[in-house]
C-alpha cells in the first residue's frame, strides 16, 4: 500500500479438504487441485477487483519439466478466462535464477536451504519420493496428516500399503513406467482407481433414454442449477429443465437423445459435488451463477441465465477425466 501497490489475497480455505472427499486424492494425471485451490479463486479475485481482466506474470520455467518446455512464454489459461499468463523467467536455468537472487541481495525462502529444490504444495502428486523423505523429515506433522488422509483412501479402494509407501497414489491410472515398478517389486496395484459420488445408469427405451441415478433428486436443490439445461417449468415433483424430465423425490430422470441424457447426469452431478471452486462463475457470460455462502455450492440466477451451458465446458468435476486435461496447469 505504501508504494500504491494493492495487494489482493485469493484464498482457497478449506476447499482442497473438502474436495478430497468428492474427487478422490490428486495425481499428476489427476490434478483437480490446482482448479479447485488456485485457479477457481484467482478466477474470483480477478473477476471481483479487475473486470476487464488482467495479465499475469508468474515465474515458471521451461527447464522444470518436458511438459513445461514444450508450453508457451505466454498463453491464455482455460480454466482462468479473465487472464493472460506470462513468464518473463521462461528461458532462465536455475543457476541464473540464483546468481539473479545472489547478485540483488534478494530474500528467497528458507527451505531451499533445508534440501528443498522446489516449493509449492507439501502434498503435490508431482513430488518424488525423495521430496516426500525430506517432508517426512523436516515437517512430520504436515506428511502425517496427509499420510492419514491417504490411508482412509488406500482402505476404500482396497489397496496394498505399497500404494502409500511407494507413491503409487500419485497416478490416478499408473503411468507404464509405475506399472512395470509394480510388478518388478511383485506389487497388485489396479491399472486405475476411480471415485464417483454420483453415478447414473443410462439406457435407451425407444422413446428416449431413462437415467437411473444412485441418489434421490432433491426438488430444491435441482431447481437451484437446472436452467442451466433450459427453460424450466414444474409440475408437482417434475421438474422439465430443456428437454429433460428430472422426477424429484426418485432416482428418475428422461432424456429425448444420449447428449441431453449426459448433459442431465452432467447436471445432476455438478448440483451434488459441486466443491465451490468457482472457474465456471468466471466462465459464465451472463454473470448468471455464484456459490452460496453457506452450502459453498453453485446457484443459478433464473433471470439472468441464457442455457449456453460454456459453465459446463470448465468444472473440474466433469472435465478432469483424461491424463490430458487432468494434468494441464
Ligand atoms: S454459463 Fe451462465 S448463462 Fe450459460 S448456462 Fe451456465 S449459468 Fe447459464
Ligand atoms: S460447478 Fe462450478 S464451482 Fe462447482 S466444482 Fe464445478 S466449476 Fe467449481
């Protein structure tokens, strides 16, 4: 402030916490946490103090990584549409980073001193297990309390302890190099895990396709999102969003053809495992959706939306499928 600089913090709270339980630990193929912790509240800070949007510098590098040498020194972030990144570091080795900070008297962190040599998140699916040795170390507390989330995992799914000691986790489906460590140490480890809160069954009937879900369809909170599908009309517990036919209070849903009958499992699932993050309010053109305070889930303005559905094309929950997408920073 003192130099007219405003400082604007985007804080995440409880969110990875809270998410965990809905996607299931991250992975480097997995890496719904980034949207959910950093992207979704960058989004909101920046739709919030600079509506026109903004450019952003950050310092990654193209020595970190194939999969950053091979990115752009500036691009547009889909999952933060109101930004243009940048890194001006984007050619700089290590060293010239250090002789930078060493030649300027600059403050750097501490840790780097600890055996550090990169610092993000203490949980990051992307460290080696040389990093988490030195967590386990240095910050006990911080990988214990990971390890017990882990745990409560590994036991869900069914898997060895082997999951856990030699960060099998960090894969959501095993890269072949991790499958061929698996066998090599004679490990049963599955090709893939996977967690999905709100299933559905879909299947053609003739005159459409019927949606079996694994929870009943609450009215109200169906109504809460479902213009995003169409116009809505309701009829006692049927609730008609676009073209299909949600019956509130059952499992039950109708569908005219296979892409509405996906787009209301869509729906459905956004409504229930929505974690907050808020990359579609950034997204969204009409200014039609914000989180509620108190549920920290999406709600949709009736007045205000137009049914584009562009709020559909960046949620985690639904995009965060494949290696592809899932690793994309
Ligand atoms: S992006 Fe906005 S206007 Fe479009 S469907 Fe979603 S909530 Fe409605
Ligand atoms: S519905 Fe919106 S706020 Fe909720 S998880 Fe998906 S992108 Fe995030």
């Amino acid at each position: 402030e003192p130099k007219g600089i405003k400082f604007v913090v985007a804080d995440a709270g409880d969110a990875f916490w809270r998410a965990l339980y809905v996607f299931s630990p991250p992975g480097r193929d997995y890496r719904w946490c980034c949207k959910v912790t950093k992207l979704g509240p960058i989004t909101l800070a920046i739709k919030e103090n600079y509506p026109k949007g903004v450019l952003m510098f950050v310092g990654q590098r193209k020595y970190e990584s194939i999969k950053r040498f091979k990115q752009p020194r500036v691009w547009r972030n889909e999952w933060v549409p109101n930004e243009i990144g940048a890194s001006p570091i984007f050619h700089w080795r290590a060293i010239e980073v250090w002789l930078y900070i060493f030649s300027r008297k600059l403050p750097y962190n501490p840790l780097y001193e600890r055996g550090f040599d990169r610092i993000g998140c203490f949980l990051c699916p992307s460290a080696s297990l040389a990093e988490f040795e030195r967590l386990k170390r240095e910050k006990p507390e911080l990988w214990e309390k990971w390890r017990k989330a882990l745990e409560h995992w590994r036991k869900r799914f069914g898997l060895p302890e082997e999951w856990i000691t030699y960060g099998f986790w960090r894969w959501k489906k095993l890269s072949k190099g991790e499958k061929a460590i698996a066998g090599k140490l004679g490990v049963d480890i599955p090709e893939e895990r996977s967690w999905e809160p709100v299933k559905v069954k879909i299947e053609e009937t003739g005159g459409g396709y019927e949606l079996e879900f694994n929870t009943v369809l609450n009215k109200k909170r169906l109504l809460q999102v479902a213009p995003i599908l169409g116009e809505v009309s309701v009829e006692g517990d049927v609730v008609r969003a676009g073209e299909v036919e949600f019956f509130t209070e059952t499992r039950m849903a109708k569908a005219p053809d296979e892409m509405e009958a996906v787009s209301a499992y869509y729906l459905v699932k956004r409504a229930y495992e929505c974690v907050g993050c808020g990359v579609c309010v950034g997204k969204c053109p009409e200014e039609a959706l914000s989180i509620d305070e108190k549920s920290k889930k999406i709600v949709v303005d009736w007045n205000r939306c137009t049914h584009c559905r562009e709020c559909m094309e960046v949620c985690p929950l639904l995009k965060i499928k494949n290696p592809e997408e899932g690793s994309q920073l």
